[in-house]
C-alpha cells in the first residue's frame, strides 16, 4: 500500500469511527432526557419535602448536573442547598454514563486514525498536509477534535460531543467525498513559509471558533428554556430537549463561548496579519480587497462586534451568541463557497 | 464617565420617572448625538453595517482589484451594470457609503478612545480603594485562621509582600484590632484595550495618508529587454496623490532568461509549472550591476523599490517583409495566456511599410496537439510549437494619435484576409518557417530564436515574457508596526485579568487571628476564585486538602 492509501484508508475510518462516536454521544443525551423526565415525574408525585431526596439519589446515579434542575427549574425551589459549584460542570468522572465514557474512547480512536491519515498525507506529499480544499479540511477538522479533545481535560464539556463531532462528521464525510484531490506539487504562488504559518493559525482559529460556536448553539436552547421557565412559572419544564436541564445554564455556557471565541478571534487576528504580510511578498500588496480577505475582513469583523456585544448591556447573552454563529458560518462559508465559486487571488482549491 | 454609559461595566441606567427632561439647545443636542456616537450600542451597529458593506465587494468584481472583470461585467450585464456602477458598486472599497460607516465608526472609536485614556491614566496614578467591611459578601471568599500567635499587623505584612510580588499594588489600612491590605492588579488590560484601538487608528491613518506617497507599476519584459524605471517606460503606472516623478531613483532592470520548471514525475501534475524564475541583471543609477533571481515568493528589493514577478508567457519573434524583402517589423510579441497549457493569444501591428496597415491576430500553442483545426495545446512548454495568424488590412485606428491597448485588435476598419469566413486558411507556421500574406503584401516569418536552431529539438525556439509589478509604499512599515502593536494589545486585553484583592486580619478574644481574603473581578476574570484560593492556600496552607478530588480548575 503506498502512503496516500493509508492516508485515505485511515481517514474514511477516522470518518466512521466519528460517527460511531457521534451516535453514542447522542445517546448519552437522550439517557439524560429519560433520566429528567423519570425525576420530574417522580418529583411531582411527592411531596415537595422528599423532592429534595429523590434529587440526591437522582444526582448519585446520574452523570453531570442534576443538581441545577433543582436549583434553576424550581422543581423543589429553595429546598435544596445550592452546591458549592453550581456550574455543574466539575463532577467526578466515575458518574459519567458508559455512553459517554464510549463516545470519547470512540472520538480518540478517530482522532489517532484521523492523525495518521493525515500526517502520512503530508509526508507523502513532501509538505504540509494543507495545501488544497481537501487537505485544509483534513487538518481543519483535525484541529478541532484536537481543541475538543484538550479542553474537555480542562473543563467537562464532553456533553458537547453530539455537536462537535456531529459538525466534524459532516464537514469530514463531505470535504473527503467532494474536495478529493491527489497529491500534486505546490504551485510557486505557495512556496512559501508563511503557508505553514498562514494556513495553520487560520485552521486552528476555525477549530475554536467551531467549539465555540457548538457552545452558543446550546447556549441559545438553554437560554430558550430559561426564559419559558421563567414566564410560565410552571414545574414541568419544557416538553423538548429535555437533556439541557443537565447540561450548565445558559449564563455558564456564554462564558465558555466567549474564552474559547476569544482565543479563536486571536488567531484570527493573526491570520489575517500573517496572510497581509504574505500577500506582500507574493503578490506585492499586503491588502488588495481579493475575495478571500475581504471575507476573512467580515469575519474578523463580525467577532469584534461578538466581543463588544458581549460588554454592551442588552446584547450580552443570546444576541451575543448569534453573532457568534453568524461568525461561524461566515467562516464556514468563507471556506466552502468563497473558495469553490468566488473568482478570486486564493485559487488553490484544487478542484 | 470613562466608559460608554451602555457598556456592560458601567453602572445601570436610572428607570425612567416620567418627568419631563429639560429643553435641549444646540450644546446639549451636539452632545447627546456625542453620546449617541461613542456609545457601545453604536459602536457596535457600525461594526455590523461594516460586515455587512464589505458583502457586495466579493460578489460584484472590483475596480481595484479586478477592472477586466468589471469590464467583462459591463459587457455581460449592459442594463445592470450602469445602475450598480451609480452607488459605487465596483468601487465599494473607496466608496462614499462604505467611507461614511467606517469614518463614523473611527470617530466613535476616538471619542470612546480619549475619555478612557484620560480615566486610566488617572486610575493609574490612584491608590487601591478602602477594603470593604464585610469581604464575606465578595463572590470570591476564603476564610482562614492562624493560632501561630503572629499579630495581624504581621500577616499582612506577609500577605502585602506575597501580594506585591505577583505584581499587585498594595495599600494597607489598619485599624484597632484589625489589618489589612487593599490590592489591585491588571491595569494591563485597559493599557492593552487602548493600545489595540489607537493601533487601529494609526493604521487607518498611515493608509489612508500615507498610502498617498507610494506607486506601482507594471512592465512586461520580453527576454532580453531591458526597462528604465522611468514614467515613461512603464506599460501602466498608478502614482499616489501625493507622488512626485523625480522620487523614481533610474535604475536599469534586464530580463536576462526566464525559466520555467514543469512537473514531470506525478502523472497527477504532469505539466504543472513548479518553478518560475526570473533571471535579470539590475543596474542602479550608478552604474552598478548586480545578477538576481526574482521568483514568485522571492520579489528584488532594489533602489527602493519592490519588484514582483506576477506573470509570464510566450513571446513569439515574428518579422514582416515587403515584397522586395525588406523587414518592415520584426518585434517579439508577448501573447497572453489563455489556459494551463498556455494556448496563447497576441496581436501584431504592422503600421508601416507595406501597401495597406495590417493587423493580425494570432494564436499560440507550444505543443500543438491536434490534427486539425481547432487546434489546442496539450503542454505548457515548446514540444510542438505552432502559430496561427488571422490577418486583417485596413486601418489599424491608430494615426489619430488615440491611444490604442497593444493586446487588441480593432477591426471595424478592416477585413479580413485568412481565416473565418475567408475561405482562405489561416496561416500556420512553426518556428523557422516563412510564408507570403494574401493578396501578395509580402512574406511573414515566425523566427526560431535558439542558439542552435532545430525541427528536431524546439527548446528554446520562442523567447519567453515575464510581467513585473514595481512598488514603492514608503507606509509598510508603519503599518506593520502598528499591527503588531494591534495583536499585542488584542492579547493583552483579552487575556490579562483585572481584578481587587483584599485581605483582612482580625484578632479574636482568645488571641488567634481570623483571617479573609477576598477578590473582586473587573470586567472578565474566569480565573478569579482560584486566584483567591491560591493566595490564601500560600499566606496560610491548609493541612488537609479540602478540596475534593478530581476538582478541575477552569
């Protein structure tokens, strides 16, 4: 088998393996919605006074957050003590259901075969593994599992997973299916360092923008809830997605949003300054307003008003969080569309 | 006010009452639509009018960047074209509409900028505020005690020490029976957030004004030509407002060879050009020459300018002869690209010498792939080289001193003579070959221009052309510095906490002494809990851990 067979084998496997894992994920969720529906109902049948221990004993056999059902949804509002860290995020990881635990183990195995694939595409190539459509979409994704990967050994965002892996699924399956190309020498226009750094920093800027932007989804059904639950004043919660009542509110998810958006507006940043700097040197202009920077422009621009939307009163909280989606698609739509359809100076698709 | 009354920091606004406010005169209008400028909620819609200005620069081809497109675009869309041009839609970068959001957005940035550089500064120069009574109230609270028989005074001693060496300032403030330190860090941040913003108007600044001082310049070279960087000698020249001609140093530029590397070990790629170099010879005014390679990634710094190497192509030799034989044109002609094998297409205009003007349009594949009409190129480089010529007599439209594009053809004024509807068949030559035009004009010829000319071996035959830009932005480097700048307060500002920190020592009845530490966060501090608890874990370490295990600390 020569390299770029292994690569591609590696990858179609990493791609089914990703769904594997996105689907034990998804049960995971749906475990946690049983499991509110089972507490609720029990709650309901007694008396507001055994809530409180019905709720512990819920809490034990689940894996994350039960208690904030409590606290949030006024299932047994004022009853139970608040626990030292309401964020519902720092539970011990022997309460994590098999799912869960199965659904990670599946997203490292993915991740190591998404690696190999491409770290021998890269060698078998004699560079880089991100040097056309496919190959950006290879590392891309493989950033982003990365960033999943370490921030969920830092906070527990493993709940996130039917998002996360759910996107890399999609975006891996398509770009593999779609934007294949053999490996072909660089054109002299790419010749150059700043394609390691360039093309590096923007990937992994779209990897955190990605979390980030699975953050805010959740963050928008959660806010969603809340604000139900505020108005109807009612103790059945929502009917649907009933697992957000395990998952942290909706004003810890912004927070989370906003650091893991921040570190992907940096690099962004950066992108943007190293492609000025490259745009010099090889097509004698740092800026020239090419398709590509004027869309790479809107996407900074948009995350810089998601920053002062996060400090101006009023838009922090769910407006904020759609900035921040409308900023990610914009970088989804700045890779797939601008590249594939837009005449432009960043022509290397390869398609 | 330091900050925007909207800002998410600054305290809430009072509930309307109802009472009618006071008339505004001129001052208080100006200064409510001041306040309207510089508020976050403005800033904010700017910044989202500006995204969404920039859209239509991607979907509509662009002066700046692309004037073929848009002349191509007038052509495609006759009625659209007009009225997209009216709002500026190929110029939306220079437009007044984009102008006016980004100018607006730029005073409302300086006008929020000025007041909160002023609140710092002062804010920098005061001391940590008073501690709080009761510190238990702060979100981030530790309670410790010590029974060391150590007086208050003396832990905070130790706890101001502790304090300043991770870079707090410290102010003690003691009273009857209790100590304690009031301490503030993270004055970076602001630091951080106003250096990012002013670097952002010293980029807009040094672009817009200084952007003025520079030019550009396009030039194509054939092998073996030589450019003066002169006004003159320039095919286009684009000076900024404020240029001046005598700045250009008249340095000499030779494009001595151009070479081309094609793939031809990766059948996926056979063909692909992997290398383009530009051999040339510069000679500054002086009269000192230097030999340099210009490649794509690789542009010749020289005598203040920058040369790039931004295309390339044939350049086919072609000469005209009367009918007595005397050369009345011979000029290589740079015939532009049309695909990736480098069909090419170039003009030839014979203005002189012979009985009627004659224009011809010719084309050129380096290997001439089929075996009859229409002809392609199957390979970039001279394998087969074959030239086709499509001649016209007339008027070329050019002795009304109207200046003419040298790769177009006008035929209006003029007919055809091979090729088309002729019925005569277009002339096709390969290099060394020579043939008579219609209607007995004379003889034209394609030259091989190889050192050792051959029918076997083609290498070599047709000279190559390379396109050059020249540019001088004296800016660049400002503007460089002012991103970097830009990044580094970016960072700072996004990721430096500014926060308070108190700690308090009481003395108890019994002669131990209780003590609190408490934290207070300004703007965002996720950090700022575990900041508190390890302060307090260094002034007075635990004995046992309390802290569960498995605890992850964000």
């Amino acid at each position: 088998m020569t390299l770029v067979e292994i690569s591609n084998l590696c990858l179609w496997s990493a791609v089914a393996v990703y769904a594997l894992a996105f689907i034990a994920f998804t049960f995971d969720l749906a475990r946690r919605s049983a499991e509110v529906t089972a507490a609720l109902d029990a709650a309901e049948r007694a008396q507001l006074e055994t809530a409180e221990e019905r709720v512990g004993v819920l809490a034990n056999a689940s894996s994350t957050t039960v208690s904030p059902i409590i606290t949030n949804d006024g299932v047994a509002r004022g009853k139970t003590r608040r626990p030292a860290d309401d964020d519902g995020v720092e539970q011990p990881a022997a309460r994590r259901s098999p799912s869960l635990r199965i659904g990670v183990a599946l997203t490292v195995i993915a991740f190591l075969l998404h690696l190999v694939a491409d770290v021998t595409r890269g060698i078998a190539a004699g560079r880089v593994p991100w040097a056309n459509m496919y190959e950006f979409a290879m590392t891309g994704t493989l950033l982003i599992v990365a960033v999943f990967l370490v921030v969920i050994t830092r906070v527990d965002l493993r709940f996130l997973g039917t998002f996360v892996i759910g996107l890399v699924t999609v975006l891996l399956g398509l770009a593999t299916a779609n934007f294949y190309v053999e490996v072909v020498p660089l054109p002299p226009a790419l010749q150059s360092a700043w394609l390691v750094v360039h093309v590096f920093v923007a990937s992994l800027g779209t990897a955190f923008f990605a979390i980030g932007f699975a953050l805010s989804v959740v963050q928008l059904m959660q806010g969603r809830r809340e604000r139900k639950l505020g108005v109807v004043r009612s103790a059945q919660p929502a009917g649907r997605f009933r697992f957000l009542l395990t998952l942290p509110n909706a004003e810890r998810l912004e927070n989370l949003a906003y650091r893991v958006n921040i570190i992907g507006f940096i690099f962004w940043t950066f992108t943007l300054m190293a492609g000025a700097i490259w745009a010099e040197r090889a097509w004698g202009r740092y800026w020239g307003w090419d398709t590509k920077e004027v869309w790479t422009f809107i996407i900074w621009v948009i995350f810089a008003g998601y920053i002062h939307a996060r400090a101006t009163r009023g838009w922090r909280g769910s407006r904020a969080a759609t900035l921040a989606i409308v900023g990610f698609s914009a970088v989804m739509f700045n890779f797939v569309v601008v590249n594939v359809f837009f005449k432009g100076l960043h022509a290397y698709s390869g398609l | 006010m330091s900050r925007p009354s909207d800002h998410i920091d600054s305290a809430a606004p009072a509930p309307a009452d109802g009472i009618n406010q006071p008339k505004l005169g001129f001052v208080g209008w100006l200064r409510f639509l001041w306040r309207q400028l510089t508020s976050m909620r403005t800033a904010l819609f700017l910044l989202l009018m500006l995204a969404i200005a920039a859209v239509p620069g991607s979907l509509v081809p662009q002066r700046s960047s692309d004037p073929n497109g848009v002349t191509q675009y007038f052509t495609d869309n006759p009625d659209l074209a007009p009225i997209l041009d009216k709002v500026q839609m190929f110029d939306v970068y220079s437009s007044a509409w984009f102008s006016a959001i980004y100018i607006l957005l730029f005073v409302s940035l300086i006008g929020c900028v000025i007041p909160r550089t002023k609140h710092h500064w002062l804010a920098l120069r005061s001391k940590p505020p008073r501690t709080p009574a009761r510190l238990s109230r702060l979100s981030a609270f530790e309670r410790r005690s010590d029974d060391s028989g150590a007086t208050a005074e003396a832990l905070i001693d130790d706890a101001t020490r502790q304090l300043k060496r991770q870079g707090y300032r410290v102010e003690r403030f003691d009273a009857a029976g209790s100590a304690s330190v009031s301490a503030e860090r993270g004055f970076l941040r602001e630091t951080g957030n106003l250096v990012f913003h002013s670097a952002l108007v010293g980029i807009l600044v040094t672009v817009g004004f200084g952007g003025g001082f520079g030019f550009s310049g396009q030039r194509v070279l054939v092998e073996g030509q030589t450019f003066v960087n002169t006004l003159l000698d320039y095919d286009s020249f684009n000076p900024g407002r404020f240029f001046n001609e005598s700045e250009l140093a008249p340095y000499k530029l030779t494009l001595d060879e151009f070479g081309v590397t094609y793939e031809t070990q990766n059948l996926d790629a056979y063909g692909q050009a992997i290398d383009y170099r530009a051999n040339v010879t510069a000679t500054s005014p002086d009269g000192d020459s230097t030999e340099a390679t210009i490649k794509v990634n690789d542009p010749l710094r020289f005598a203040g300018t920058d040369v790039y190497l931004l295309g390339n192509g044939y350049a086919p030799t072609i000469t005209v002869r009367n009918p007595a034989g005397d050369v009345v044109f011979s000029d290589s002609i740079p015939f532009l690209p049309q695909d990736a094998q480098l069909t090419s297409l170039g003009i030839v205009k014979v203005p002189d010498g012979l009985a009627e003007q004659l224009g011809m349009i010719g084309f050129f594949y380096p290997t001439q792939a089929a075996n009859e009409p229409p002809f392609f190129s199957s390979y970039p480089d001279l394998a087969y080289p074959v030239l086709i010529l499509n001649v016209y007599s007339g008027d070329l439209g050019i002795n009304a001193g109207v200046p003419k594009s040298v790769y177009a053809l006008d035929v209006d004024d003029m007919k055809q003579l091979t090729g088309g509807d002729t019925g005569v068949d277009s002339i096709e030559l390969t290099p060394g070959q020579i043939t008579d035009l219609p209607n007995g004009l004379g003889t034209v010829s394609f030259d091989n221009v190889a050192a050792n000319p051959s029918t076997e071996n083609y290498a070599g035959s047709v000279k190559r052309f390379a396109s050059f830009d020249v540019h001088h932005d004296p800016t660049q480097l400002w503007v460089l510095t002012f991103a970097i700048l830009a990044l580094s307060g970016l960072i700072t500002s996004l990721f430096v906490a500014r926060r308070r920190v108190w700690v308090k020592a009481t003395t108890g009845a019994d002669g131990t002494v209780a003590l609190e530490y408490a934290g207070l966060a300004r703007g965002e501090d996720p950090g700022l809990e575990a900041a508190v608890a390890a302060i307090a874990e260094a002034h007075i370490p635990t004995p046992v851990p309390t802290e569960p295990e498995g605890r992850i600390t964000p």
